[in-house]
C-alpha cells in the first residue's frame, strides 16, 4: 500500500457523474445540512451536530485528521460547476501490516435513491485498489442499514458476518456491526 498517494497531496477521485474532493470552510451549508440531519446518521456512530460552529469547527478537524495520515475525507459532489457537496466519503484505519483500509459514507437526505453513494464508492474503491494498491477494502455498517449494505453488494462487497456487541458507536451504545469487505482480487476479476 502506497500511502504517500494518499497524503501527500490530497487526493481528487473524478468519474463520469461525480467528483471527490476536499472539503473546506466554503462547503459550511452543505456539511450541516448533512450533519444537523437526525435521519442521516440513525445508522451511524456519528451524533447529529446542530450548531453551524460546531460544524465549522469539525471541517477544520478533516484537515487535522489528513495532516495526522489519518482519515481522509472527501466530500462527494455531483456537479463540480455548481459545487454541491451532497455527501461524504472517508477512508480510514489505513493498516499497512495487512494491505487494509476501512470506508464509510454518508449523503444528504434530499439525494438518497439516486445511486450517488453507489457511484462515489466505485469510484473509491478504483483509486484504493487501482492506485494506492490496498488489497482489502472493508466497512462496518450497523445490521438494520439496509440502504448501505445494498450500495456494498452493488461495488462486490461481501458480508463476513456480525461482530455481536463489539463496538460502541457514540449515541448508539454497544452495537452489533456487520462487516462487509472486498479484496483486490475480486474487484479485478469483476472490471
């Protein structure tokens, strides 16, 4: 795994509908149209935020987390004229001794159903295996996100099994996760 591609110069995804790409202070209404959403993060290990300062606050912590070789946020955009930010994507746990990394993702409410997350995460998982060189690609997701474990199946993703009351997601407790993953390997063979 090459992570210098990852961080040494933050890293812009393009496919044919959509653009990852970093997320700055600029990008404050749409971030909180996304994180001040109850809906948004019912699945997550994510407590809503309703204060636009406490936003603005966290995009400044998605700098700090790139610079620390982290995580790496993305914010997904559907139309890089008007610079609509109507989701978001991270890589994390880059663990170098195993080849692995793990993903997560969040949109918008207003753009759920329109495949945008399934599009965003192909395009991810093409620049993780294609140009990182990751060999295994996981997520986490919380047994009752239907919605995200279809986006998953759709990318090749293949659920593992449940880790029963393994983790503890801040606002949920102790939770029980699916884990889901994808290796190399297999993205190749399905190209």
């Amino acid at each position: 795994m090459d992570t210098n591609i990852v961080f040494s110069e933050f890293p812009i995804i393009k496919s044919d509908s959509l653009v990852l790409k970093k997320i700055d202070v600029s990008h404050l209404e749409d971030v909180y149209e996304i994180y001040s959403n109850d809906t948004v993060f019912q699945h997550c290990g994510i407590i809503p935020k309703h204060n636009k300062e406490t936003v603005k606050t966290m995009i400044g912590h998605f700098e700090r987390d790139y610079r620390k070789k982290s995580r790496v946020k993305w914010g997904i955009f559907c139309n890089t004229e008007t610079d609509k930010l109507v989701g978001i994507m991270e890589a994390f746990d880059f663990n170098q001794k195993v080849n692995m990394v793990t993903i997560g993702y969040f949109l918008a409410e207003s753009y759920w159903g329109n495949g945008i997350a399934t599009n965003a995460l192909k395009a991810l998982i093409g620049f993780l295996f294609d140009d990182v060189n990751v060999n295994r690609i996981q997520a986490e997701v919380m047994p009752a996100n239907e919605g995200s474990k279809k986006v998953l199946g759709k990318n090749g993703f293949v659920k593992e099994g449940t880790l029963r009351q393994a983790s503890f997601w801040s606002g949920k407790g102790v939770v029980d996760l699916e884990i889901y993953s994808i290796l190399k390997h297999e993205y190749q063979s399905n190209k």
